[in-house]
C-alpha cells in the first residue's frame, strides 16, 4: 500500500463538530440544538455580529477548546494511521491556540502529529505544500476549496455541511468508515 500523505481538520473532524453549542447558548440566551447547526456562521446562529462573536471567543475560547468531545475512535485510529503513513493536522486555528490544542491533544490520547496553525480558512495551499493525497475535512467552503483544486476529500457528515455534494468529496460518518476507505480503496 502506498504511504499517504493525509491533511486532518481538527474542529469537526476529530472533535464533536457540536462541542461549543453550551457555551455560546449560555452567552447568548439561546437554546440551540445539534439539528439548528445548519450554518458555520455563528453570527447568523446566534443573532449577533461576528464582532461579539470574536469578543466571546476572546474570553472563553480556552476553555470551549479544552472540553471538546473527541470524536468515538478518532484517536485510536489516528494512532493506526500514523504507523502506515504521514499524518497532518491543519486547522484554521491560529497560534494562540496552540497550548489548548496541544493538551487537548496530550488528555485526549492523539498521537504526536504535526500541527499547522493557519490562523485562516483557506487551506489549499498548506494542502498543496504538504503534497495532501487525502484531506478530512468538515467545513464546506474548505471542502469545495479542496474538491475545486483536485484534492480529495473526506468529509466529516454534519448538519451544516448536508448540501455538499461534488466531484472528489465521499461524505462519512465515523472513523471507523475513514479508515475502512483509507484501508481499501487508497492503495
């Protein structure tokens, strides 16, 4: 089998892509459920500027980050993976997260892989650098991004991402489904 080269989101992707849903609730007197999550944009979900949003953000984003939900068996795969081939994480996370996400990682059971902060939501770039053979992504525009570009993508299923539907995307459920297509049909 051929030793891939694979980009990993982090928010949505290894983490409950719901996990901040209680603290932006309480913030903002709002009492929003997974089915309202049809939109990455918080400011539209919870009737705000993104200015407010940053602000909270600011305050409490340590803490939304440190008590994220990993995903059911993403960190005893990512251990698998990471023996057969180059494992990436490349988030949209800038820098200043980079010690919550490094002991989130460490609580978490993640195995050592590097972590490109991008302090952004265009990835393509960091992807092409990294010679991406398979990006596992969440975010719709970072998806279309990727599928535009020829890259790969698995997509993490989400309510904010049911409309994606494009040449070089296979929606997923689960790692378990992840590394039974990375296992099969990646040779």
């Amino acid at each position: 089998m051929k030793k891939l080269n694979i980009c990993i989101d982090i928010d949505g992707t290894v983490t409950d892509p719901y996990y901040f849903i209680e603290y932006f609730n309480d913030h903002f007197n709002k009492d929003l459920k997974e089915e309202d999550m049809n939109t990455c944009k918080l400011e539209d979900l919870y009737d705000t500027t993104i200015e407010e949003i940053l602000e909270f953000y600011t305050h409490k984003g340590y803490d939304i980050h440190l008590s994220a939900n990993p995903l059911d068996s993403a960190s005893d795969i990512l251990h698998e993976l990471n023996e057969k081939h180059n494992l990436y994480f490349v988030t949209a996370r800038n820098e200043g997260l980079k010690d919550v996400t490094e002991e989130w990682m460490k609580v978490n059971n993640f195995p050592k892989i590097e972590v490109y902060y991008l302090g952004g939501y265009y990835k393509v770039d960091k992807a092409r650098e990294l010679d991406c053979d398979l990006f596992i992504e969440d975010n719709p525009q970072n998806t279309k991004d990727l599928a535009n570009s020829g890259i790969k993508v698995l997509l993490m299923d989400a309510n904010y991402n049911k409309y994606i539907d494009l040449e070089n995307v296979t929606r997923v459920i689960s790692w378990n489904e992840i590394k039974n297509i990375i296992d099969n049909h990646m040779e």
